[in-house]
C-alpha cells in the first residue's frame, strides 16, 4: 500500500522534473504555435532559453511572417530577453512586462515563401502600398529630363527643318520676272525691226552713192543733185529725231527693268519675315520643376521610410485579435492575447541605427486603453547626423491609424546626381518625414533643407540647367524641398515644390530665348543664302535684257553718223563740181566777149 501511494506521489514530481528538463523545446513549440495561431503565419523562433525558475525568456532569432505577404516577415529581432506575467499565461495571453530586443527590423524581406495557416485572415489582400506606387512612379520616369531639354537654335538641321516648312515665294516672282524680261526684250526688238531705222538709214547712203556728181551733164543736173541733197537732209534729220525718240524711250525701258531689282528685295523681306516667324523651338515652359528635377532626389528617401511605416501598420495589422476566432472574443479576458506594456529595442536597417522604448503593444488596442507608442533616437549615416523616429499606431477592427514623425538633423549631404552631367554635393542636411494614416489613406508630408550644396559636373546637353542651378542656390540660403503626397483607393498625388522653382522657370525662358534668337538668325542666314542665288539669276536676266536693247540701237547711231558724214561729202562735191563749171562757162563767156571787141 505504502509503495503505491509512493509511486502516485512520485509521478507529479516525475512529470515536473520532465517539464523543467525539457522547458526550452516545449516552450519554443507553445510559442510558436501560439503566435501562428494569432499572426496565421509562420513564426520561428531559435535558440530560446526559459528561466529555470522564473518566467523569463530569452532567445537568439526570431521571426514572425505576414499572412497577407508570405514573403515578408511582419517583425525579425536578433538575441532578446522578456518577463511574461503569470496569470495571464492560464488564459493563454502574453503579456510582456519588460522586453531588451536588439536587430530588430520591420518588413524585412524573406528568402522562402512562409507558410500560412489556414484562419478568416488568409484571404484578405493588403491594398495597395503608397511606397509601391512611389517605386513605380520613380521607374517609370527614367526620362524626365526631356522637359528640361533646350533645342539647339544653331543646329543645322532645326533651321533646315524650320526652311522646309517655310514657303518661299521669291523664287516663284524671280521666275515670272525673268519670263517677263524675256517678252519684253523680245518686244523691243521687234518693235526696232518695225520702225525700220536701218533700211532707211541704207536707203539714204545707197541714193547718195548712187549719184555721179563729175558725170553730171550739167549745171540744171547739179542743182537738181543738190536739191535732191537738201531732201535727203530733211529726212536724215527727221530720221535722226525718230532714232534718238526711241533711244530716250529705250534709256527708260532700261531705267524700268532696274525696278525689278528693287522688287526683289521686297520679295525677299517678306520672305524672310514669314520664314522668322515659323522660326520658333518647341520647348515650353517648364512644369512641375520640383517633381521633374527633385522627385528621385527625394523619392529615394521617401520610399523607404513609408515602406518601414507601411511595415508598422502591416505588424498591428498582423497580430491584431480576429472578432470571429473560434467564436467572438472572449470580452472577460482583461488582457489581450500579445500585451508587450515596455520594450527597450535596438533597430538596424543599413547605416542607420536606433535605441529607444516601445510601449503597449498589443493584439488589442481596446482592451489595453492605449496604442502602440515608440520613440528611438540614433545615427542616420554611420556616426554622421541625430535621427528621432516617434509615433503612435492604432488598430481596431482591421482599421489601423497611425501617425509617425522622422528628423534626421545635421547629416552630411553626399553627392547625388540629379540630372545627366549634374551632380549636387557637399552641405549639411535637416530632414522630417511625416507618416499619417487614417482609414487605409495614408499621407506623407515631409521637408528637406541644405545648406552649403554645391553644383558641380560639366553639364552636358544641361549646360544652361547647370549654370540656373548655381545662380539660384546663391540666391537663396539653401535649397528647400517639400512634399506632400496622398494615397487613396489606389491611387496617389505628390506635390513637391522647392525654392528654387521660380528662378529655374526664368533661367529655362532666357535659354529659350536665346536658342530662339539663334534659330532666327540661322534662318535668316539660311534665307538670305538661298535667295542670293535668285537676285543673281535676276540681276543676269536684266542685264542681258538692258544689253539686248543698248545693242540693237548702238549700230544706227553708227549707220546714223555715216550717212550724215556722206550726205555732207556729196553736198561739198556738187557744190565743188557746181563752182568749177560755173567758172568754166564764165570764162568762155569772157573768151567770146573778148573776141567780139576785137
């Protein structure tokens, strides 16, 4: 009897001494499943320790999956030590009095696919995520630059482009002006072959030859030759009047065809002014400046610190109590399931490290009175720059509201390559993110300075960007950024503004303008070379239109001057020839006198 009373007392004691020695591997497989069975994901925990006589936990990793993303872990911690209370461990809640964490990050990325178990929060799809669309939109703007190109006014082919649309129309006068030169000539001539100055200049000299003044047979012959002489003078005369009519009337035909020349330069004026006006580039006036010129500048900053944010709401959201787990919620359970009251974390992501307290966080915010609070202080770059992150998160019912504030203070600014040819270097930097959440609509207000920021680069095809650029930062103190975005139902809004956004639009005209004015004065070079060619081809056609006509009257004016020459030979010979006889006769007339007085 004794024995068997014995062996019934010595089983509890058996049972507890197995517990104790095998504490490490039963706790691990509680905690686990414990946390699956409220996360609905896969959790791993290694390495944990329970204290042999206290509720304390320790372990080295641990890892808690997102149901909603099995390729993300909601929360990872490195080594890490905790008190549970007691009482609430018989009602299956944790609750956490005090917690050391260090390597703790949120969102972190998985290598395998987690496993999910199976419960009511399986099915629900995380929304869309306002740092996957800012990722996006970053990607999708790898040409952003186009806006802020300036054309080239000089380059050769922008003025070929502006001459092939611009419609000259001098070429097209020049034509029928030549035509009309050629008619014109033409008609001069046909109008001297009219009048007929030559057949009757050779009429005069042929009647003069044709006369003998010595054969003459006597004086009644030689008065006649010499009254036919007279008639052949008033005609000359005549004819030389009518000659030097038409070479007065040919003088201002000549004087006329010079016209054409001043013709021409109005055709060309209006030439060229229609071609400078179609001279113009198409660059516009710059928009949205900030957002083209800044946006990955500051879009590199802002993605990661909405995606940790995202990453907060996405950890509330996981270990948030399902109202119809195994039945509504037990509302008596004055505890949450998971209730960490104060946590002292250490957080590493990069080159920033971070220290601070969390308090109550928990699986349910209602019972607890209280949301989530966290405020850590570290290093944004190494040992460079004062980072704070603070913030409260909130989730009931599925609705989580949070509000987060990050500054980053006295950080050094490296050089970043804002555009093709352009990087921004050297300053100090203060920044400040603000994360706000409100019913799934998340916000981002956030603010960058710089102070000391320097241009430097050759500038590229933004060689005028280059130069605005370091003409505005002397301007200001430093360069200012501030951004506000909005995400709603999938859809979001970035309005991003900066200091120097009116200087850059003004520096953007003046470059345009000045392309403009080489583009103009390309144009009219380009104008004035073409035409060159037609006021030539012009100037030629007039004057072979002017020689035509000073030729066709240079031989009258010659034939002209012969026939004169020979009228007044044969006037002085039958003068001559009318004087020898006249004497002849009188001496005969003497003889015959002489003799009858003797």
């Amino acid at each position: 009897m004794k024995k068997w009373l014995f062996g019934l007392l010595l089983l509890p004691v058996l049972a507890v001494a197995v517990l104790w020695v095998f504490r490490n591997p039963i706790v691990t497989y509680g905690l686990q499943r414990g946390g699956e069975a409220l996360v609905g994901a896969e959790v791993w925990v290694e390495g944990l320790e329970v204290g042999p006589f206290s509720l304390d936990l320790a372990w080295e990793r641990l890892a808690v999956a997102d149901a909603r993303d099995p390729w993300k872990n909601l929360v990872e911690t490195g080594p890490c030590r905790l008190r549970l209370d007691g009482p609430p461990l018989l009602d299956g809640c944790f609750v956490v009095e005090s917690l050391t964490a260090k390597g703790v990050v949120v969102g972190a990325a998985r290598r395998v696919k987690a496993r999910v178990i199976e419960g009511p929060k399986r099915s629900e799809q995380r929304p869309e995520r306002l740092s996957l669309w800012l990722q996006r939109r970053l990607e999708a703007g790898t040409a952003r630059f186009s806006g802020f190109q300036v054309e080239d006014g000089g380059s050769r082919d922008k003025v070929f482009e502006v001459m092939g649309a611009a419609d000259l129309q001098t070429p097209m006068h020049v034509a029928m002006a030549q035509a009309t030169l050629q008619k014109r000539a033409a008609g001069w001539k046909h109008r001297l072959v009219g009048r007929d100055f030559q057949r009757r200049i050779k009429a005069i000299s042929e009647a003069l030859k044709a006369e003998d003044v010595k054969g003459a047979e006597g004086l009644e012959t030689l008065t006649e030759m010499r009254e036919q002489a007279e008639g052949l003078q008033g005609e000359l005369a005549l004819l030389k009047g009518e000659i030097q009519a038409e070479r007065g009337a040919v003088a201002a035909e000549v004087t006329r065809l010079k016209q054409w020349q001043g013709a021409f330069q109005g055709w060309a004026k209006q030439d060229m002014e229609r071609a400078v006006v179609m001279a113009h580039l198409e660059s516009q006036g710059l928009k949205r400046v900030a957002e083209t010129l800044f946006s990955h500048l500051l879009g590199a900053k802002l993605g990661p610190i909405a995606s940790q944010f995202e990453g907060l709401t996405a950890l509330c959201q996981g270990v948030e109590e399902a109202s119809d787990r195994e039945g509504q919620r037990a509302e008596f359970l004055p505890w949450p399931r998971l209730w960490v009251k104060k946590a002292v974390v250490e957080v590493g992501a990069g080159a920033v490290r971070l220290k601070g307290t969390v308090t109550d966080f928990s699986s349910h915010h209602e019972t607890v009175g209280e949301p989530f609070r966290y405020i850590l202080e570290g290093s944004a770059d190494g040992d460079a720059g004062h980072l704070v992150v603070s913030g409260e998160v909130s989730c009931l019912g599925g609705v989580c509201r949070q509000e987060g504030v990050l500054r980053v203070d006295e950080v050094l600014f490296k050089e970043v390559k804002l555009a093709p040819g352009i990087q921004l270097t050297g300053g100090d930097a203060t920044f400040q993110a603000t994360y706000l959440v409100e019913e799934d609509s998340p916000r981002m207000i956030s603010r960058l300075n710089v102070r000391g920021l320097r241009v430097a680069g050759e500038g590229a095809d933004l060689h005028w960007l280059q130069q605005a650029l370091k003409g505005s930062l002397r301007r200001v103190p430093g360069l200012e950024l501030q951004s506000k975005m909005l995400f709603q139902k999938g859809e979001g809004r970035w309005d991003l503004s900066s200091n120097v956004d009116a200087y850059l639009k003004v520096s953007f005209d003046e470059a345009v303008g000045r392309e403009t004015a080489r583009l103009k004065q390309g144009v009219r070079r380009e104008v004035e070379r073409r035409l060159r060619r037609y006021g030539n081809l012009l100037d030629e056609e007039i004057g072979i239109a002017q020689r035509g006509l000073l030729a066709s009257m240079a031989p009258l004016g010659n034939e002209l001057k012969q026939a004169e020459l020979l009228l007044q030979a044969f006037v002085e010979a039958v003068e001559k020839e009318r004087l020898k006889r006249q004497q002849a006769l009188n001496e005969q007339r003497m003889k015959s006198m002489m003799k009858l007085a003797l």
